[in-house]
C-alpha cells in the first residue's frame, strides 16, 4: 500500500517534435500542500490536465487516488482550471451549490454548502449578488469555492491566485490550509514564489517541461549556499581572499547604494568571521546582512534564464 494519492512515472507528452513534458515523475503524499512552480510555457497545465485525463500523456503512467484514470474517482477530485469563467446570470450561492449538486450533493445540501462556504470565506453579503456584478477577485473565489464544494480528497488548483489582490490571496492561502487541516490534499501551479515559500510541505520545480527539483522547501534551499550582503567604501578584497568565501560579486543592478557586495560563502562560515576580518583590515561597513536564500533565489539558481518569467512579489 502507498500513502501517495498521486504518482507520475515517466510521463510524457509530446505534440510532433515538441516535447512539452519530458519524463516527469511525481509522488503527492496524502494530506500534503504541494507547489507545483515554474515559467510560462513550463509544462505545469499541461502535466495538471494529463493527470485529469483531459489530455493523454504519450508515454507513461499516472495513477490518482489508487487509480489509473482520474475519470473513475471524480467525484473525490476538486479542479479550477487555469482559464476560468463563470454563468454571469447566476447567482454567487447559486453558482457554487450547482458544481456541488454536479459532483453528487443533494440541492439542499448543495445549496447549504455554498451558503457555508461564501460566508466563511467573506462573501456571505455577495451569496445573492450575480457574478457578473462581482469583482474580478471575487468571482475567483466563487470559482475556487466552487471546486472545493463537494468536499473533495485531491483538490487541483491552475494559479488559483492569478489576478488576485493581496488580501484575496490571503484568503486564498486559508482556503488551501484549511482543506490540508482536513487531511485533503491540495496540489497548486503559481508563479509566486512566496506563497509556495509560506504553505507548501514540497514543491515541484520544472523548467522547459523537465522536472529541476522535488523536494522540501527547506531541501530545496540547501541547493545554495548563504549570502552576505555588505556596504562598504573600502576595498573588500580581505574578505574575497578569506577561506569559506566561495565568491563575491559587486550589486550593480537592483537599487542597491554604491560599494554594496554579495558573497557567497560556505554553510560553516559563521558572521563572525567575516566581521574579525573587516576589523582587522580596516573596513568599515554601512550595512551587514547574512541571509538564506529565498525560494526565488533557488528557483533562478536551478532554471536560469527560464525563471525571468517567474514573479516574485
């Protein structure tokens, strides 16, 4: 037996001599909030959909919820697609208590789910209001409410927090730590990197449809080493020279005052090394910061040029 509500082997799809998801293998662990990232173009969707069977793979297999075909359980399945869109006639309430009824509620539970939901969510004073009425962030949620509504085990979200502000994409966050306090599983595709950073167990890292990392969030930052900021007017040459420093660069390009360095140094190289040297040698610092690398900062190490496509907000 697996604890894995998801496994990818190999999967595959080309279309002609494009491969647009090359090899990938996956395991999502029951229960897990897991971030599915990359640029435009990376193959997320396209691997989201081929579990989902909305499209076959070319080559391998894919098994949800013990199963090989995601049809058979889709009843247990809560999906939000990356093109969303909704009946604009329709109520909010109405809206969601539909795609409930849809995936078996009666309509009387339906509709008392949708009510239970939109109130819990800040929208019970909009249940009545059509959704053509609402506003962008609003009807996002609607659709995201709409896809959870049945109570599903596996919840698949294409950049649910696309065109959302940042009090939305809180909400947005609750919505996906609640279900996982449930014992759901939530796998989502964003683009920002801080909202995997705050609520994912692991994370997926694909760049040009190939798997670049899988893993924790912490593993994944232990890919790179830390980094020193510094400012100073001297020459930093000392600690260049210094053992544990791996490399040292100028910043010349992010709005940072002239004379400040980035060095990258080894995990055992504590701070205070570095500032005996700048007393010993005389340089006189305006800034001093010792960091660990962000999310952002891992996925460009990993992707390269393909993570300018990647926000970090």
């Amino acid at each position: 037996m697996t604890d894995n509500v998801l496994e990818l082997r190999e999967v595959t799809k080309r279309y002609g001599d494009f491969t647009a998801v090359d090899r990938v293998d996956l395991d999502v662990p029951a229960g897990s909030i897991y971030g599915f990232l990359g640029p435009n173009g990376a193959g997320k969707t396209t691997t989201l959909r081929m579990i989902l069977e909305i499209i076959k793979p070319t080559s391998g297999t894919i098994t949800v919820l013990g199963h090989s075909s995601a049809l058979a359980v889709r009843q247990r399945i809560g999906y939000l697609p990356e093109e969303k869109g909704l009946y604009k006639k329709m109520k909010a309430w109405s809206i969601v208590a539909y795609f409930a009824s849809l995936k078996g509620l009666s309509r009387r539970d339906a509709a008392a789910r949708a009510h239970e939901l939109l109130e819990r969510y800040g929208l019970g004073e909009f249940a009545n209001a059509r959704t053509e009425a609402l506003s962008k962030g609003m009807s996002q949620k609607v659709q995201v409410l709409a896809a959870i509504a049945h109570d599903p085990d596996l919840v698949i979200l294409d950049e649910p927090f696309s065109g959302l502000d940042p009090v939305n994409q809180q909400v947005m966050e609750q919505v996906i730590e609640d279900m996982a306090s449930r014992g759901k599983t939530i796998l989502f595709s964003t683009h920002v990197m801080q909202h995997a950073e705050r609520i994912c167990d692991r994370i997926l890292l694909i760049a040009s449809g190939r798997k670049v990392f899988d893993g924790s969030i912490e593993a994944a930052k232990m890919t790179m080493p830390p980094r020193v900021r510094l400012t100073s007017d001297d020459d930093v040459t000392p600690l260049l020279l210094l053992d544990g420093v791996l490399d040292g660069q100028a910043v010349q390009d992010d709005g940072a005052p002239p004379g400040t360095w980035d060095l990258t140094v080894e995990e055992g190289l504590d701070s205070q090394s570095l500032l005996q040297v700048c007393f010993e040698s005389g340089i006189r610092l305006k800034n001093f910061d010792r960091s660990d690398p962000t999310l952002h900062d891992v996925f460009v190490h990993l992707v390269g040029r393909d993570a300018a496509e990647v926000r970090h907000r």
